[in-house]
C-alpha cells in the first residue's frame, strides 16, 4: 500500500514542470535541514509530545520527523503565530498505556508548562484525553483510530488528525453490497479499538441486512479462533488485530487453508507493505507460507495522502512532502518505516494546532489575555483553542483537514488489494457522499468474487422412472385380471357352484383388488410427474384406494371366515338351528360395517389433521468435481401433524383383523360346507396377504427415507397380494368349470326345466346326512326300549330265585343248551361295516346283556344274544 502511494505520487511528479518541482523540494528540504534561528522577542510555546518509536505500532519513526518539519515550517512563517515558537518537548511511549502513564506524570510536573499534548496509539491516547481535561489540556492526536475516542463526554477535550476506526466500517458494508454479500464472519484481537470497531460495524451490517454469523476473539494465540472459522464454514472474513498478531493469523490460515478462491478476508490498511514479509519468530511459516495465504485480501485504509497534486495552507504537494520526508529518513525503506503512512496526519496535526493558536491571539488579546499567560488551570484559554480547533478547516497533504462533532478527522477510504504480492488500488469511497469510485481492476482467483457461503443446491429425491414403470405394468395386468375374473363370476352367476361361494362377495373382492392395483400409480407419482401444488391431491388418492381397497377386498374374504367359523364349528344341536339362518344380508351387512369403519376414519383424520406435504432433508453432499456447492438432497412425504397416533390406530386396526383372520383360517380348515364352498381358498388367500402385510407395513416405515426401497416394498406387497387373492380365489372355479362343463350343462338344464338339478354328489351327501340322523333317533328308541326290559327281567329273576329251592338256584348257574344254532352269516354286519366283536367290553354299555329283549323261553340262549348287534348307517 505505503509503495503504491508512494509510486503514484512520484509518478505525479514527472510532469513536465519536473524540474521545478524539483527545485522547490531541494529548498524545502534546505530550509528543514538549516537551524531554525528563533527572532528576538519571540515566546515559546511548548508541545508535549508521545512518540511511539517501538512496540505494537512504532509510528514514531515517520510520524516525529513530519512532525518536526512542520513545527520548523510554522516557526519559519511570518503570518502565522509571529510573536511565537513553537516547540516540541517528545518522549517514546512504545505504544504502551503503562509507560505513557510515567511519561505523562514528567511532562505535566514537569517545566515548562505544556499548551497541548499529542499522543500517538489509540491505548495511550485513552490515558492521556482522559487525564487531560484535569489540567484543562487540549489533546490532538495524529494515529488514534479507536472508536472509543469519540466518546465526548469521556474525552471532551480531544481532537485527532487520524480518523476513526468506524470509518472503515461505511466502505466495507459497500463493498459487502456490491459483491452481493449477506453473510460475514469477524476476528479481532481483544482490545478496546478493535471490539467498539466491530461493535459499530455490527450495528451497520444489521441495518444493511447483512449477517455475522461467526465472530471469534483472541488475546495472543488465534490458533483455536481460526478452527473455528473453519468449522463454520466462515468465509468473508473481517480481521481486526495488529500487524504483529496479524502474521500470527495468517500463519494458522495456512495451516487450516482458510485462504484461496473460496475466501476473502478484509484486513486493516495501515499495515507496512512487506509486513508479511518479515521475519517473525513467533510464529512457524516461511515467507513462501504467508505469501500465499495473503494473497488476494482486500484492505480499507484511510486516505492518508491527498491523491490530488494540490498546494494546501503549507505551500506544500503531498508529492513534495513525501520527497523531503524520504529526504529527512535519510533514504530508509518506507516499507521498514513505521508510521510512514500517518506521517502525513502528523504534519498536518501540527499545522491544526498552529492555525488554532494563531486563530485565539485575537479573541484573547480583546479579553486581556495572552497564549503564554496559560496554566493548567486557565479554563478561558482552552476553550478558546478548543473553539478554534472544532472550526478548522484547510487543505494539507492529507487532504482536506476537518472535524466532526466528536473532534474525529473526515477523511476518504481507500480501497486496495493484493495482487502478485503487492498491493493495487481498486477504488475510493466517500461515506460523506456515499460515493463509491471503482476502478474495475480487482482480482480474483476464481472466476470472480466469491460466494459467502457455501452454495446449497437443493436437488429432489424422485423414484426411479424404470422401477415405476416396471410396477406400474404389473399393476396394469392385475387390473385387467381382476376385470377378467369379476366378468367371470358376473356371467355365471347362475351356476350352483358359483353360487354356492357367495359371488356378490368375491365381486368385493376383486373390485378391491382392482382398488388397491390402482392405488400403485399414486404411490409412485411425486414431484418428477405433478406440481407441488397438486401433490396433496394424490397423497389423498393414496390414502382411500389403499384404505377402501383393502376394505372391501379383505373385508369380504373375512366376513366368509368369520361366518363359516360361526355356524360350522359349534356344537351339533346348535348348528342345527344356524345352519337355517345363514342368510346373504347377513354377509353383505358385515363388509358394510368393516367398510364403513375404514370410511368414518379416514374421514375423520383428513377433517381434523389433513394430508400435506412435508420436505425430508438429508447431509450435505458434495459433488465429484471441485465445485463451492453442496448438494442438499431432498425428498417429499405425505404426512399430517400426528401422522404417527394416525397410523398407529389404523396399523393397529388392519393389524388385529388380519391376525383375527389367521385364526378363523386356521380354525375352519377342516370345515366342509355348501353354503361357502371356497371358505379354503379365502383362507389361503388371508394368509398370504396377511404375512405380506404384516411385514410391509414396518419395513416400509423404516425404509420411508429411501425411495425406491419404500415404493418396491410397499407396491410389490399390494401387487402380489392382489394376484394372489385373484388367482386363489377365481382361477379354481375357471378351471372347474371349463374342465367339467358344468355351467353348459346347468344352464341347459335351467332353460329346459326352469330349475337346476340334484343329481350331484352334494345332493346325495345332505340325502345320506339325514337317513344317518333318522336311523340315529332310532338306535336311541332302542336302547332306551332295551333298559326298561333289562330292569323288567332282573326283577323277575329275583322273584323267581326265592321261590326255587336251593337246587334250583343250582340250576340258575347253568345255563340251557341252546336250542337252535343261528346261521352266523345271518349275524354279520351289511357290507361296508366292521365285523363285531365277541367281546363285551368292546362294545357300548348299551348293547351288553341284549338277551333281555326276548323272552326266557326264546329258541336264543342269552350267551348268543351277547354277540348280537344292530348295523348303523353312518356316512
């Protein structure tokens, strides 16, 4: 920056009055150097000067020789201060508060007695405009930047030639507009100039809509401030810190590599121009190392140095004071030079303060009083200099000198930035007229300005278009099965075995079926096929195909196993009595009920909780090429606020009828009826679809982040279930059908007697059934006839036994010879039956002692009674 200045006004100077200018500097220059001879009779005024020749900023080094050529100019005219000399009483402050402190206690104890004082660093400036108003001093720095000092109330008395820090802050919020900047990060050192600089900027970039997402601090180590940056993704960064804390910085930028085309970083002008050049031993980088973390970065400074070849109050260019002031720094490189570039505010503090003094004579001479009447406890006589302070106004070699109401300079900014390792003008602005003037010549190492922030691209999650495609064709056929299969059963509906399987059920069931196939299409449509607007119109065609579907396709089916399950496996005197009241409404009745559950709840949840559209977002990923973006990647849901409660009632509900349906399934295998004569396939059909279900539904719950995942799982279990429930249900009744022809001839039978026939083996069975139970009530009567007569005979017995004597009971143990041998064919059992058995305990309680059904002089002993039995007739 100082070498740009500084090349740009020599470059001004070889004009084609070179020669003359020339001459002119030369006897600047002899003036300065020759001993200023003070006139007889003139009164000294003394200055109390603190020069920082060394520490944090050792402006000192430029600021006190500028000072001094101007302290000899103003004692060399005659039109100003005639009757005074001004001189200057200077000590090394070192930037240091604490020394100064010392310093200041010699100067105001100390004689002569000091009319102003002059601070250099903004941390002595502090102490010393604080102090001053004590001893009625006026303070007029030339290098305080600290916002700070703008406080009049703590500082009433200070003025300064530097301006303040904050006017920084007007052309950064322009340039952060200008690149289309709204997100910024700050790192400062931790003392007062640099925490109000950035107070006030935070204030300015709020107001510009511009946010601060990250702002670290440190004290001596920015090591764990610049992770931090880097953790956060900071990359418009505003560094506040002091040149030596500067290369610190920038050495743990390298290390992170917080630099290069994806960052800028705005950093203080009044830094030397090589100060990342040189050689610190507090930190671990080469020369090559903060090179090449520097490059780029914009600085703000102030313009220190009129741009304009203008002749201001000391007959002086700013091209001619640069020249006498390399003369008087006896040709020392001004990069190595501290405070080469305030050096001109130094100057032209003096000349504010000489035209001050002079501008009191006057006011004071009518009063009675005098410049060198002054003590630290004459108020009169600094409210005078102070009056003529806050009015100054002149042209200098900084530009146009001036004060604001808080004693700050008004000044320009300066806008530069390092290209190829030396710094480059790109532009000025004017915050007084907020008036930017742009070069056009900034660079950058990318394509152009870089953004501040990573750049997000959100990218939509849609399903793949051939896994869509592949299910929607198989959809698409089990749609067309199920026309077929509820045409069939439609147009023979006059068959006996079509209508023995309830075909008003099995048409539910299909047109369910078709139901849920069609919700598949919806469930893949997304945002690739509809509007945003529209989605939530096909999430409600998801939820009642899917909802009704299932209802009349599984309602109906278990509607047949629940009413087998009831009239079919009971006790046999109660099964008479229901077999006789299985009436159709009954079933219709039941899928009503089913159905009308699932419908008042879907109503209910779209009226209280309706279905909307929810976005899922998923990491950050980056993509393959070397790009400053992110990809956001995105996916859209059909949800509701309590999308969880609400399924988990409806899961719930399914979930209890389906595992309800595996039971009754499995409980009415065995069972045979006529009156749903395919109650076997509705159970195989319930426990595929029952097991499909049951594992979908939580997979796809889980799976609901991958779209593809989900929709296979979700609509291969809908597919598959409904061409499972089809081919059980229908292809049987086709293949009977077609392969006995039994709806030819039915049909032929029905139009030649107008009623179908019994002559099938169902008909034969119920007739068997009947003659079964008739000969059942007969065996009954029997036995029970057989008990009475057993009571009759055992009660004769014992009258007889008490008559006889006791040889004749002799004879009661022996039993006659029979009479008659039977024919032992005539005893077996009708063909089909099983032999019986000789022996007693083998046979019922009721057949035992049979004898007693004839009487005692029978042809048949009671011996060949035992081994009688009456055939039954059992199915």
């Amino acid at each position: 920056m100082q070498g740009s200045m500084q090349g740009s006004m020599q470059g001004t100077s070889r004009a084609p009055r070179g020669r003359v200018t020339l001459l002119r500097v030369s006897l600047t220059v002899f003036l300065l150097l020759w001993p200023a001879r003070p006139s007889a009779g003139k009164k000294k005024l003394y200055i109390g000067a603190l020069f920082p020749m060394s520490g944090g900023w050792p402006g000192g080094q430029a600021c006190m020789p500028s000072a001094q050529m101007a302290l000899d100019l103003v004692n060399n005219r005659s039109d100003i201060l005639p009757d005074y000399e001004l001189e200057l009483i200077h000590f090394d402050s070192m930037c240091d508060p604490g020394e100064a402190t010392k310093l200041l206690y010699d100067l105001l104890y100390t004689e002569p007695i000091k009319i102003v004082l002059m601070p250099g660093c903004s941390g002595v400036s502090t102490l010393v405009a604080e102090a001053a108003r004590m001893w009625n001093l006026i303070v007029l720095s030339y290098g305080s930047s600290s916002p700070a000092l703008s406080n009049r109330q703590r500082f009433p008395t200070f003025f300064r030639t530097h301006p303040s820090a904050t006017l920084h802050n007007p052309t950064r919020v322009q340039l952060f507009q200008k690149w289309k900047w709204t997100r910024i990060a700050t790192i400062q050192q931790t003392t007062e100039v640099f925490t109000s600089t950035l107070d006030d900027l935070e204030e300015r970039v709020k107001e510009a809509g511009i946010e601060i997402s990250v702002r670290q601090s440190f004290l001596t180590d920015p090591a764990v401030a610049v992770k931090n940056l880097k953790r956060q993704d900071a990359r418009i960064i505003v560094g506040l810190f002091y040149e030596t804390e500067a290369r610190k910085v920038f050495c743990e930028v390298f290390k992170e590599k917080l630099y290069g085309k994806k960052y800028v970083w705005f950093l203080i002008g009044w830094y030397a121009d090589n100060w990342f050049k040189i050689k610190d031993p507090a930190i671990n980088c080469t020369v090559e190392n903060m090179t090449e973390a520097v490059e780029g970065h914009v600085t703000t400074e102030i313009v220190m140095l009129n741009p304009e070849t203008v002749r201001g109050v000391s007959n002086m260019t700013s091209q001619e004071f640069i020249a006498s002031l390399m003369s008087l720094l006896g040709g020392k490189n001004p990069e190595e030079t501290g405070g080469f570039q305030e050096a001109p505010l130094a100057y032209d503090a003096v000349w504010a303060l000489a035209l001050a003094l002079n501008k009191t004579v006057a006011p004071l001479k009518a009063k009675g009083r005098r410049l060198e009447d002054f003590n630290y406890n004459n108020h009169d006589i600094t409210s005078e200099i102070y009056r003529a302070l806050n009015t100054s106004s002149f042209e200098g070699v900084s530009g146009h000198v001036v004060f604001d109401a808080q004693g700050s300079r008004m000044a320009m900014t300066l806008i530069e930035q390092l290209q190829g390792g030396s710094y480059k003008k790109i532009g000025y602005y004017d915050s007084s007229q907020k008036n930017l003037s742009w070069f056009g010549n900034d660079v950058w190492i990318g394509a152009g300005p870089p953004a501040d922030r990573t750049v997000v691209i959100e990218e939509y999650r849609f399903l793949s278009q051939k896994l869509f495609a592949a299910v929607s064709v198989f959809a698409g056929l089990g749609i067309l099965l199920g026309i077929v299969c509820l045409t069939f059963n439609i147009y023979n509906g006059n068959v006996r075995y079509i209508q023995n399987s309830q075909p008003y059920l099995n048409n539910m069931t299909a047109v369910g079926c078709m139901m849920a196939l069609a919700a598949v299409f919806p469930l893949g449509i997304d945002g690739h096929h509809v509007h945003r607007s529209q989605f939530p119109i096909v999430c409600q065609f998801r939820l009642w195909l899917l909802g009704l579907g299932f209802s009349l396709a599984y309602g109906s089916m278990f509607t047949k196993i629940w009413w087998v399950h009831t009239l079919f496996t009971k006790k046999d005197e109660k099964k008479e009595k229901k077999k006789q009241h299985l009436e159709p409404w009954k079933l219709y009745a039941t899928v009503g009920v089913l159905l009308a559950v699932d419908f008042l709840s879907l109503m209910i949840w779209q009226i209280v909780d309706p279905l909307h559209i929810t976005v899922e977002k998923f990491t950050k990923e980056a993509p393959k090429e070397d790009l400053d973006v992110l990809i956001q990647p995105l996916l859209e849901h059909c949800s509701s606020e309590k999308m969880n409660t609400w399924l988990g009632v409806v899961y719930g509900y399914k979930g209890l009828l389906l595992l309800l349906g595996i039971f009754l399934a499995y409980e009415t295998k065995s069972v045979s009826t006529e009156k749903i004569n395919d109650h076997r396939a509705v159970g195989m059909a319930i426990y595929n679809v029952a097991v499909l279900c049951l594992i979908t539904a939580p997979v796809t719950m889980i799976l609901s982040s991958q779209q593809d995942a989900s929709f296979a799982f979700a609509s291969l279990a809908v597919v598959f279930s409904a061409y499972i429930t089809l081919v059980v249900l229908f292809v049987p009744k086709m293949r009977r059908l077609i392969t006995r022809g039994e709806w030819q001839s039915e049909q032929q039978d029905t139009l030649k007697t107008g009623s179908s026939t019994n002559n099938n083996d169902e008909e034969k069975s119920r007739q068997l059934e009947r003659e079964n139970r008739e000969l059942q009530k007969i065996i009954q009567e029997k036995e029970e006839r057989v008990s009475v007569l057993r009571n009759q005979l055992a009660e004769r017995q014992a009258l007889r036994n008490r008559r006889r004597p006791s040889a004749g009971q002799n004879q009661n143990h022996n039993a006659p010879p029979p009479l008659s041998q039977p024919d032992p064919k005539s005893l077996l059992p009708p063909p089909g039956y099983p032999n019986p058995t000789t022996d007693n305990h083998s046979l019922p309680p009721s057949f035992s002692n049979s004898s007693s059904l004839y009487p005692a002089d029978s042809k048949m002993s009671r011996n060949h009674c035992h081994n009688s039995q009456i055939p039954l007739l059992y199915k």
